[in-house]
C-alpha cells in the first residue's frame, strides 16, 4: 500500500489509534523521496513489510498526484529501498 506524505495509509476501524495505525506500526515506516517521470517529487511510505510484500505480488506502482502518472520503481529504486531499510 502507498501512502503520500502526509496521509495515513493503515486501515481505520476499532482498536485504532486517532490516526488510523495500531499502536507502533507507524515507527517501522520510512518516508521515500521520489521523482516521478515527469519530474514531480513525490513522498511514498512503506515499512518493509508492506515494501516487499508489494514487490512480491508485482502490485507495487507509484503514483504521481500531480500529473496522474503511473509507474514501476526501477531496480536501482528498489536497491535503495532496501538499502534504507536495513540501516533502520
């Protein structure tokens, strides 16, 4: 799942903190600055969990607000991705 910065991308129902995320599950997710192919900036965030769970099952697309664009992360995307991610 992707959320831009700024938004919540965890479900919310009961049980829920106020912003929509079980206790802790927020401190596991790193803001990712990106450029879309049109040269918007972008912020997606992902805990590993989601990242690679998205990779996985080929659903991972970004998505551009600006200029309604979608697209896959390169390779060198997802090397950096992870490479954040195990500096966490």
């Amino acid at each position: 799942m992707l959320a831009l910065a700024g938004e919540t991308a965890c479900p919310t129902s009961l049980g829920y903190d106020q912003n929509g995320c079980r206790e802790g599950s927020m401190s596991d997710r790193i803001d990712f600055e990106i450029v879309c192919p049109n040269n918007h900036n972008q912020t997606v965030t992902y805990s590993q969990e989601e990242f690679e769970a998205e990779l996985k099952t080929g659903v991972l697309t970004f998505h551009c607000n600006t200029c309604d664009t979608d697209w896959s992360p390169s390779g060198e995307q997802i090397a950096q991705f992870r490479k954040q991610f195990s500096k966490e």
